[in-house]
C-alpha cells in the first residue's frame, strides 16, 4: 500500500472500531459470554486448519532463517489451541465486571455519588511472534465490553488470520459486531505509525515485544501506553532471614525460567548474612551454568565456589536486565541500602525481601517504588494469572492507571455517576 | 534568566522535589497532619502581612488595567484566607489513605496478592491568577505525601511567595523537608516549558487555567496530564419527567453561576414534552436574561416567551462551551437520540439526564461516555467537595489513572504486594 492507502486503511479500521465499541459497551455480560464460548469451540473444531495455516508461517520462518527457539513461539500446536480454548472459558466464567458501581455513598447535599466500571472504548495491541496472544487480546477485549485493533508480527500473519476469523465468527454468532475485534491485514509497518496516532478513534495503545519497539511506540504514540521496558527485578536477603527459603526463593527466582520479564536479574545481601548465604546459593548458580557478576565483597565469597563463573559487576550491571542464566550481586550493609539500591538501579517492575524482620518487611513494602513488592515469595509471581486477574493482557512499570500485571480491570475507566431526587447547587 | 540559568534551575527544583517525594512517601499520617495544621496556624496569625504581600500584585494588576473581576480573583481577604485555614483543618481531619492496602486475597500458589496505596512521588501544578490555588495545592501534597512543585501566576507572585514561605515554614516545623512545596520563583515563561519535560523527576503535571494554556501544556508534555479542556455540560430533560423538577434543574445548572466548567451549557428536550417543558425554562431565562440559541423546533416554542432572546442556533454552538449567559437548546426524539447527540458533541465532562423512567436513567448512566454522569441532578454538583473527596486538585476528561474531579486519591497509585512464606514458581 502507498501512504494515502495506509492512512486511508487504518483510520477505516479506526472508524469501525470506534463504531463497534459503543455496541460492545452495552452489550449484555450474557451475550459476551456466549461470544466467548463459541470463540472456545470453534477453536477446537477448527484445529486442524488453524495448524495448517500456522504450518505457513513456520514454513516461512524456517526458509528466512529464523532460530529455532523463535520458530516454537510460533508454533500452534493442539495443545497450544487447547488452551486458548479454555482460556476463553475461563473468562466467560468469570462474573462481568463493566457496570459495576464502587462507593455509592449519600452527600451532605442528598445526591448519593459513586463511580461506575465502564470499558475504555478502543484499545490497539501490537505484538510478535506469538499468534495465542491474538486470542488471549480479542477475548479479554470482548469480556471487558471494548473493541479492538490488533497488530500482530508479519512472521506469524498467516495464523493471525485464521485465529482472527474464527473470533469474528464467534463474534457474529453472538450477535456482536464482527468489527469489535480487527487484525490489521498488511504487513506494513507504517500502520503502526497511524494506528497509535489516532486519538479520535483508539484510546490506549499497548504493545508487546522487545524493548526497541516499545520505546519507538511510546515515543511516537498520541494516546497513553501501556508497557514496561525492563524487568530488572532484585531479590534482597535480609539479616535476619530463613537461609533456607532465601534460597529457594533466589535459586527459583533467577533459574526456574531466564526469558521472562519477572526473573530476578539483581541479587542483593545483608553483610551480615554474606558468608553464610552467598556460598550455598552460588553453589547452585554454579551448578546450573548462572554467571555471577559480584561486586568485590561478594565476589570474594563466591569465586571459592567450585565450578563458579564470577566476574566482577560493572556499574552497567546493576541496570542490566539480562533475560539470560547471569546474575549481578552485591553486599549491602542493611534494608535501608537495599531499598536505595533498588530504587536506583530498579526498572521497578518487581522487587523482593527475603526476611524474618517484620518491621523491614514493613519497610520494603513501603519504600521500594516498583508495581510489584514482594516479602517471601519469588518475583516470578509478577504474574497476571498468578495474582487472580483471570487473565494479562501486558505488565505496566508506569504509575498511572495500570500498573503491574494489567487484567480485564486495566482495560476499563471508572466515570462517577451521580443519583438525584432533583437537587441543586446552592 | 538566560535559558542555560532556566534549565539549571528547573532540574535543581526538581532533583530536591524527588529527594524531598522518598521522605514525604514515608512520613507518618501524624507528621502530615502536624504540617497540615501548624499551616492553618500561620496562615491565621500572618493574615495581616499576607494582605500586605497580596496588596503589592493587587497595585501592579490595577496599574497594568486588569478588568475588576479578574483583580477581584488576585484578592486575599481575611475571609479567604480563614478559608484556606479551615481547608488545611479539614484534610489534617481526615484519615490517611497512603499505605491502605486494598483487597489481599490468598492466591491459589499461597502468596497473598494485594494492591497498596502509594504516593505518585512530584506533581508539578501549572495556574493562574487565584493565589488560595497554592494553598490548596500545597495542602493536597502534603496530606497525599507527595512532593510538589508550584507554578502560578506572574500576577500573583507576592502572595504566591508569601503564602510557599508559609508552606515551608510548616513543612519544617513538623520536621519535613521544605523542598516538598517548592514555588517557581521566576516569572519567566521558559521554566514551564522545562517543568513539563523532566520525567526523571516530575511524575505528572497539573494545569489549571485557560483551554490554551492547557493545549500547550499537553501538547509539550513528556509526562501524564491530569487535566480538561472543556466543559460543555449537557442536561437532557426526558419523557417521562417531573416537569417542576426539569424547570429546577435546567435553571440550576445554567443559571446559579456562569463561569464554572460544570456549568451546562446546552439543554437538550424530548420532543413529546417540549411544549410543555420549553416555555417554562424559557421564561425564566428570559429574566435572567439568558440568550438562547435554538434548533428550528426549540425556537418555535421558545420565540413567543415575553422577553426572550431566542436566535437559531449554529452547528458550533453544540460544540460551544459558553461560560456565559447563553444556552443552546435541542429538541430530540428521546435518550437515544439524547445520548447520541451528548457522545457526538459533549466534552465528556458532565452529563445529565431529568427523567421518571428507569430504563432510561440506567441506559443514560451506562451509555454517556464522559467522566461524570448524573440522573436528576444539577451538572453544578460535578466537584471535589460535592463528591466527598474532601478537596479537589483538579478536574480530568481523560479516561485514565483519575477521571472527574481529583482528590487525593487521585494524587495517589496502587502498587501490587506480595506476601509470602517461601513461595516459589512450579
């Protein structure tokens, strides 16, 4: 297409979404279950072809050259299908939570107040690789009452394609308007462009990927986004601690897996528990390949491990967010130290305490300024379906509106409603 | 100041804003409240030179031919400024909501999953003229433990640094860092431009003022705005309705003060109670002397009412926030038309519906897409203080982090907490 096409295109796209979103808006929690469990059957019964059509895009992949582990992302398998199935049943089965009403309270003046769940009206995705996430968007956007635009990579267009019929199918079934959710059908990059600066049509733009493109989106973008850039997530043990869960938890929070955006890259430690800690966890860092970049007093503890890589940390490193088996450490005098450090060097994504002390736990739950803070538990719990939200559509690092794992309620606004018997200002 | 001296200075303010922002997040409710009420101590005790300082842009206004109203607004009188104090009092009187933690719920894992309130960290306020706006917004950012950076008028520059001095004389007594509720001390209008380009220190700006001033603002903003434009208020009289409590209304919301932005601003009418409806408002616009600017069938009703100023009304007069005594008046078929019209031509502020029928307030309520909704109220209520936050910041069309009035609330995010006993990822 040349440029009068794409904008001509994608405000089209805009224009239908924007139509669709005030029908999704009304739509009745019944209505947009039903869509939600035809979409599920139809995923099932339309398996076979959904593979057929994916076996395009990995055809494709492997002639281009792509590794191997990127084709697998790509990849739809039966079990693959199955679980979109059922993560659409999931939601349906959750209870509706557009039009609820928060807080109705009565005001000095008679009028009772309170603020109403209603959908944000139009969201745009723009994502890679993975084709589920275009099941995982369109059901969460019809659950929440919203319509959408989906922009998903050229790599896998052909399985979008194909997933994104069957969603319009459903839609119709439903009696819903196909339009609710859109795949852009060119693989031209400058839809991007338009679709995330279109103000009139598309409120909220969430994108999904590396790091390069997020930052290309939010610096281009005329409508808020919904991101993060970094997970560079910390795990502090803390004087005093249970060694043993400490870890566990550090041991699991690094290596249980390396890509996600909630694995800890940055483990700190209480001097006081340095000796005593360091050596057993660098035991199993060693053991699993991590390397360890320590700052001096921690790399003193740690290079007599047998078997361990330990280089000493730049100051780069505290920033790093490696999504890989490497690890930063270093030796911090106390909790204070450690909320400074992480405040600092911290995507404020996901930060964790291991501690005993109640008033630090306390301390770090308050100070540390991330979406997520954690006493005890590993920071790869930093997880929509982990924290009951049902289902992720992105993780936020910003503070407004979303922040930390965004789920159906990120999708929606709260307007304030305000019941009379005819009063009026005095 | 030169530009190099403009920056320099801005990222100064802001560097101690966010210094300042880590202890004000942590300070107790008790300190805050000591703070709130040592200001409403001086602010009573310095009334005198306060008026002094106040006398000085008072002169400067007069010599430089401001109109009275707008010389009026600069003015602090003793009542003013007793206001002010009673405002510190009320918010000192409140409870504290940073640090509340809202819905901890077991998770299947174990870890128990909540969000917690937490400052926002700096706002930076942008205003005019009224020098009580650096009172409210000073207040607001201490009770909230935020950290603040204030940019008022050049025409209210004594008060505004005669009214900070206090601010930071309160902040110290109370053993918090001055630098909380730091005043722009130059007029110069460069500093604006930097103020709302620092993300590394200034987390969201506030503007209040006119709607060109808060175009710039946004449009050269690199952090969140909490702001609106317009006002363009609509009251949708139904079929069925209590005609005395349309008349009521519809006088209330036009009439009881032109300026204020939830004023409304056009009258919409179902067509089967226009006759009935249409002279009886008409007349007391008549009065008041409220011109009105009709559609053809508004204007057959309304022409004949002894001494009224009925002209047709143009396509830009739906548009039209007026902030004058002039109203545009609509006959439609009924709420749908009512609701279409309003989402079409609306600025999204404040909306509302006089009807009998609850079919129809509940489909108004959920089907009007702006961030106050009202069934038999007067739009005038749409305000901090008429909602019961207390006090208000500001007001946001925007859908957002804070919708409608903005309170503390507003000024405030969640963050996800984790608690655990060991838990990690399967």
């Amino acid at each position: 297409m040349n440029a009068t096409d794409i904008v001509h295109y994608t405000q089209t796209l805009g224009l239908q979404a924007k139509t669709a979103s005030a029908l999704m808006a009304s739509a009745s929690a019944a209505i947009k279950n039903k869509a939600l469990t035809a979409l599920a059957q139809l995923l099932r019964t339309h398996s076979a072809a959904l593979q057929t059509d994916n076996a395009q895009d990995l055809e494709r992949a492997r002639a281009a050259g792509l590794a191997a582990p990127l084709v697998d992302r790509l990849k739809l398998t039966p079990a693959t299908i199955e679980t979109c199935a059922q993560g659409c049943e999931q939601l349906a089965a959750m209870s509706d939570i557009v039009g609820e009403v928060l807080e109705l309270r009565q005001q000095p003046s008679g009028i009772r107040v309170g603020r109403m769940r209603v959908p944000i009206g139009v969201f745009g995705m723009i994502y890679e690789s993975r084709p589920n996430v275009t099941i995982e968007a369109a059901s969460l956007s019809i659950k929440s009452g919203n319509a959408c635009i989906l922009r998903g990579g050229s790599e896998a267009i052909h399985s979008n394609q194909a997933l994104a019929r069957l969603v319009q199918q459903a839609l119709t079934e439903a009696g819903l308007p196909p339009e609710a959710v859109q795949l852009v059908q060119t693989t031209d990059r400058e839809v991007v462009g338009q679709l995330i600066a279109m103000p009139q049509y598309v409120d909220v733009i969430i994108p999904r990927g590396g790091k390069g493109l997020i930052e290309r989106i939010s610096a281009g973008a005329k409508v808020p986004v919904i991101k993060h850039l970094d997970g560079n997530c910390h795990t502090y043990v803390d004087d005093p601690c249970d060694l043993a869960m400490a870890v566990k938890i550090a041991d699991n929070a690094k290596t249980q897996k390396y890509s996600p955006c909630n694995a800890t890259e940055s483990l700190l430690v209480a001097r006081s528990v340095a000796a005593a800690f360091l050596p057993r966890i660098g035991a199993i860092y060693a053991q699993k390949g991590v390397e360890m970049r320590a700052c001096p007093e921690s790399l003193a503890l740690l290079a007599p491990v047998p078997g361990a890589r330990v280089v000493p940390a730049t100051e780069q490193d505290w920033f790093e967010e490696y999504l890989a088996p490497i690890v930063s450490v270093k030796v911090v005098a106390d909790v204070e130290e450690a909320i400074a450090h992480i405040n600092h060097y911290s995507s404020h994504h996901t930060d964790a305490i291991v501690t005993s002390h109640h008033m630090h736990a306390q301390r770090f739950l308050r100070a540390v300024d991330s979406s997520s803070v954690m006493v005890n538990a590993s920071t790869r719990f930093a997880d929509g379906f982990e924290y009951g939200l049902g289902a992720e559509i992105g993780i936020s690092t910003d503070k407004f509106h979303a922040r930390g794992p965004v789920g159906i309620e990120g999708l929606t606004s709260l307007k304030w409603v305000v019941l009379g018997e005819g009063e009026v200002r005095g």
